[in-house]
C-alpha cells in the first residue's frame, strides 16, 4: 500500500508539472485560427497637376510684375542730377529684394507648370540669381564712385531672352512693360 501512495503520488506531481507552464503565452489553449488580413495596396504616387496655360501667365505675370516696376525708380535715380547716394542704394535695394521674391515664386510655383515652360521658367529664375547679385553689389556701395562702377559692371544675365520665350509660349504680350502696367 505504501508503495502504490508513492506511485500515485509520483504520477499526480507528474501530472501537476506537465500541466503548468512557467510561460501563460505557450500555455495550450485552444484558438480561434486568426485571419490573415490583406496587404494593404500601394496607393500610387500622384502626379502633380500643372498649371493651366491661362493660370500660368497670370502666375507669371503677378510674380515677375512687381519686381519689374522696380526698374523705373532704380533707372530714376541713376539719372538724377544731383545724384543721391542713398537714394540709389535704396532703389537698388529695393530691386534686389524685388527680385529675389520673384525667384522663390517662379521657382515654387502652387502647381506645376506646364512641361511647355518648365525649363524656361526654371533658365529664366537661374538668370535672376545672376541680377539679384548684381542689384546687391549696388545696395552694398558706399559711395558715388563704387555705385557709379557697380551700375557700370552690370552685365546682361540674359533673362530677358528667356522672359520672353515664357511669354510667346504662354500667349501673353512680348511687351513687358505694358504687360506689368509700366
């Protein structure tokens, strides 16, 4: 008899140890079989809308306008007798700041533009930086004779070449001046 308690209780600790798991997640329990769920599609990426060709040229227009009209009082005070230090610097100042707006508007436009353009709008903004410079080394003289030599040195970026290209292409005046209201 004292054999068969020590078997049966060696069977039940048997027993007890099979059935316990240190580990509840790898215990045996019965499970729903889980659904495997779809691999979500791709979802493409979207081509940028251009901008229409009528939307472009008015675009076009309100961004490079206001830094044209900038032209006239920086021409006004090269021309001045007396000449003006400070008023030069300030209309060329004024340009270059003018211009460089316009850049990050043509180079940022809300849409794109139309692949018709694009790499003149783009040749166009890259001329731009060459005038900006050039405006910049006006506003930074100090005195009669460096504006006079900076005025002198300015050379044509050749942005109003690709300006034009723009305008043809885009159906708008060729006249820039009457265009911007000038």
């Amino acid at each position: 008899m004292k054999k068969l308690g020590l078997v049966m209780s060696m069977a039940c600790l048997i027993a007890v140890a099979g059935c316990g798991s240190p580990h509840p997640e790898s215990a045996s329990t019965p499970t729903a079989p889980v659904a495997s769920s779809p691999s979500p599609t791709p979802t493409p990426t979207p081509t940028p809308t251009a901008l229409s060709t009528q939307a472009a040229g008015k675009y076009f227009l309100d961004s490079i306008c206001p830094a044209n009209r900038l032209i006239m009082p920086l021409n006004a005070a090269f021309t001045a007798n007396p000449l003006n230090v400070q008023a030069e610097k300030s209309a060329a100042g004024a340009y270059r700041d003018g211009l460089a707006t316009a850049a990050r508007a043509l180079a940022n436009p809300p849409l794109a533009w139309p692949s018709l353009i694009k790499g003149d709008v783009d040749a166009f903004v890259n001329d731009l930086y060459t005038d900006i410079a050039s405006a910049n080394a006006l506003a930074s003289q100090v005195d009669q004779q460096g504006l006079t030599t900076a005025w002198n040195g300015w050379k044509d970026s050749g942005g109003a070449a690709k300006a034009q290209a723009v305008r043809v292409k885009l159906g708008l005046s060729s006249d820039a001046a009457a265009s911007c209201g000038m």
